[in-house]
C-alpha cells in the first residue's frame, strides 16, 4: 500500500503548535507555528500558514508568513504571497513579484565562503565601466562609509 514514496506531514489550518517541530521528512504547514523548524526534507509554507521562529531545512517554498530566518541547505523559494520578516540563507533563492521580505539574504551556489574586503567593492564598482550608475555610485559610498557632499 505504499503508493506514494515521498510521505509528507501535514499542519493543517486549523493546527497551531507551540514549540519545536524536527522532522526527517517532508512537512507542509497551513497551521501556525510558534516555535522551530528542523527538517532534513523538504518544507512548505502554505498561504494561510504563520510561523513565528527560525527554519532549518533542506528546502522550502514559501506562500505564507515567517517572522524568523530561514536557512535551507539547497533552495528557498518565495512566491508571490510569502510575507518573510528575517535573514535568509541558502544555495538558491526565487523569488517571485510581490513577495514581501525584509532582512538579509545570502545566496551562494558553491556552498564555500566568500570573503570580499570592503576597500575591494569600490574598486571593482569602477573597473565596470567609466560611468557607473546611481545605484553603483551609492554602493560604493555605503561600503566607504562616507557620504558624498
């Protein structure tokens, strides 16, 4: 009877748990949540679903709200009615128009760590072109930390 091979758990809607859920295999939250997440599978974030504390999965697709920071080991992806209040961390992100997130994001496909030193940034700005843009032109003075008079 084993029809289908990739179990998923499901928190319905009409679910709100508060604590820590840790699971080995795939979860799907319409429910709320008020704890955290651990799944080595795959997770997703239904539209009704509200989740307030940190994600720790393998990858998850977001409809809904998350007031917490996501790390996936793979991919998240943000669709149009995700509302995502944290820093985001993964190998891979969508994101689709009208999404709304507010934090940090870090997006690295080779999974090793990037260091880039800050006088760096202006110079490689520069080396792009003669005439770099305005939002260039601001990058740049954010990474000096001085404003242009």
């Amino acid at each position: 009877m084993d029809n289908n091979s990739n179990p998923q758990s499901v928190i319905a809607t009409d679910v709100e748990i508060k604590g820590t859920i840790r699971s080995s295999g795939a979860v799907r939250i319409d429910g709320k949540l008020d704890g955290e997440m651990h799944c080595s599978g795959d997770a997703v974030i239904g539209k009704e679903a509200k989740i307030k504390g940190n994600l720790s999965v393998n990858s998850v697709s977001v409809e809904g709200a998350v007031n917490g920071n996501i790390t996936a080991k793979d991919r998240i992806e943000l669709k149009s009615t995700a509302r995502v209040a944290g820093d985001i961390k993964a190998k891979r992100l969508t994101v689709e128009d009208g999404v709304t997130f507010v934090g940090r994001s870090e997006v690295n496909p080779s999974g090793q760590p990037i260091s880039i030193p800050a006088e760096a940034l202006p110079a490689a700005v520069e080396a792009e072109g003669d005439s770099p843009n305005e939002e260039e032109e601001a990058a740049a003075a954010t990474v000096k930390s001085y404003g242009r008079r």
